[in-house]
C-alpha cells in the first residue's frame, strides 16, 4: 500500500516536470515571510504590527542589555546575512551596526535609518560641570521613548515595508493606520496622567529621558549615569544628594536594564521613592509591547510622583 502511494507520487511529480516545478517554486515565494532584522525589540513590535504573518523579524537586542554596551553575536551575522530590510535606530546608539553590515556582506539589504526627520536633543553639560559624554555627536539617540517621535518611526518602518513588499502594501498601511490611532490614544490618555501632577521634578539613571521629559513636561534634575556603563564618582553622588534636597525632587527613574544600587543609596539618603522603568519592551513584566511600556513606564512614574 505504501509502496503504491510513494509510486502514484512519483509519478504525479514526474509527469508535468516543466508545471510542476514553477508551481511549487511561486507557492514558496507566496509563503516566504519578508525578512526583517532589528537592532532594538522596540522596532521589532512596530515592524510585527505593521507586517502581522508577512514578516519575520529578529530583534539583535533582548531588551535586557543596556543598549550601549552591546556586542553582536555570530548568530546575528547570519540573520543579517539572510535579511531584506534592516531597522535601527540611529543618531548614534548603534555604532555597531555599520561593521555588521559590511560582515555580512548582503548585497541586497536595505539599512532604515528610523530616527530620521525627528529633531535631535543635544545633551546639555551637567550641572556637577563634567560634560555629558553619552556617545553621541548627533545628539540623544534615545527618540523612541517620545510617542509623537515614535509615530514618526512607525511612518519609515512602514513606506520601507512597503516598498519592499508590494504585494501585501495594503495589509502594512492599513495596520499602520489602526497602530497610529492607538499611539495617538495611549500617548492622550498618559499626558492626561502625568501632566496634572504638582511635583514633576525626576532623577535619571542614564541620559535616555530627555525626549520623554519633553512630552510628558518633566524636570530632569539630574543623572546618575553620564557615561554608559560607567558608575558616579562620590563626588557626583554627593552634588545629585543636594540637588535632591535643594529641588524637593521626591522620584528616581531608575532602569531595570542597568545597576540599581546607586538610585538605592540616594533613596536611602533622601528618602526620595524609585520608579523602576524600562527604556525598551521586554525590559519588565508586562512591557512586552511599546504601547505596554508606554502605558507601563507613565503609570509608574504618576504613582509615584502622586506620593509626594
Ligand atoms: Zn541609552
């Protein structure tokens, strides 16, 4: 019986060779995903929201790294290597990135620079007096976190998709669109939050907020971490212990990706209340989506800032 359907197999194959083959060769393109290589899980979730099946997207990042001191690993090369479209972020973060590329040698890829047309922050010297030696030239890569600059970053991933897969071109804007609206909803409702609060004086871990502060009217009074990865001097410590008291700054932000016995110790000394936030989905239970943080990180912040 068995021997009987394997031949009737066979032969079905064998018989219409020319037919047979170009069919199954135009089924598997049909069914090929796009594939998409991120260097942030924050543009991993835009690109699934836009690409829903369409795509397949691999995130370099976890979103448990800090995103200034990552290494790519071998297998990334290969990702890269198998890529149509690559996303980053850009104005500086992912100085990686351009070695990568050029390893992997694909021809075919396109690089998306996604922080493109959104203005730029500098960095502004620290009040302590040492400069703000946070990687970039640019200006403060850390865009993402401003919903308005987010939307921004969806509209390239989207034309990029677009133009890269056109046979699904209604699928991506049309999620595109319903994603935009829902942005719009969440970044209402968190300035709703935020904004009606007296005390909006905040502490950073590193210099990733100024975006968000911008949106959400928040004061940064001061940051623990100017250089990435490096920890504050005693010095520093002691001048953002002042600040704390002199400002009546009453919450550290403090990022689950990076050490938290600094935003410990100063809350100790002044007794100021931590909000652990995430800077990238995935960072905390509950963060899985860029709207999740969104919603995540404001409502964190609100309630802690309301005790004060
Ligand atoms: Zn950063």
């Amino acid at each position: 019986m068995f021997r009987l359907i394997v031949l009737t197999l066979l032969l079905a194959f064998a018989m219409p060779c020319e037919w047979s083959s170009s069919a199954i060769a135009s089924a598997a393109s049909a069914a090929e995903p796009l594939r998409v290589v991120v260097t942030l899980p924050v543009l991993k979730d835009w690109v699934q929201q836009i690409g829903g099946s369409y795509v397949h997207v691999t995130s370099l990042m976890t979103g448990y790294e800090s995103e200034h001191t990552y290494s790519p690993k071998p297998s990334d090369l290969v990702a890269v290597r198998k890529a149509a479209l690559l996303f980053e972020v850009g104005a500086g973060l992912e100085v990686w990135v351009s070695s990568l590329v050029k390893n992997a040698g694909n021809g075919s890829l396109r690089v998306v620079t996604t922080s493109k047309d959104i203005e730029l922050i500098r960095d502004h010297p620290q009040s302590a007096g040492t400069l703000h030696s946070h990687e970039h030239a640019a200006g403060n890569p850390h865009v993402w976190l401003d919903p308005a600059a987010a939307a921004t970053m969806v509209r390239h991933i989207s034309e990029a998709m677009v133009a890269a897969d056109p046979p699904h071109a209604i699928d991506y804007r049309t999620n595109t669109a319903a994603y935009l609206q829902a942005l719009a909803r969440v970044q209402d409702e968190s300035l709703a939050l935020l904004r009606s609060l007296p005390n909006r004086a905040v502490i950073v871990h590193h210099p990733a907020w100024p975006y968000f502060a911008r949106r959400y009217d928040l004061h940064i009074a001061g940051t623990i971490q100017t250089q990435p990865g490096g920890e504050p001097s005693a010095r520093h410590l002691h001048t953002l212990i002042e600040t704390i008291k002199r400002d009546h700054v009453r919450v550290i932000i403090s990022e689950v990706q990076l050490n938290q016995k600094v935003p410990q110790l100063l809350a100790r000394e002044t007794g100021a209340r931590i909000a652990v936030l995430t800077t990238l989905p995935g960072g905390l239970p509950g963060t899985e989506t860029y709207l999740d943080m969104l919603r995540y990180n404001v409502l964190q912040l609100a309630q802690a800032l309301e005790q004060t």
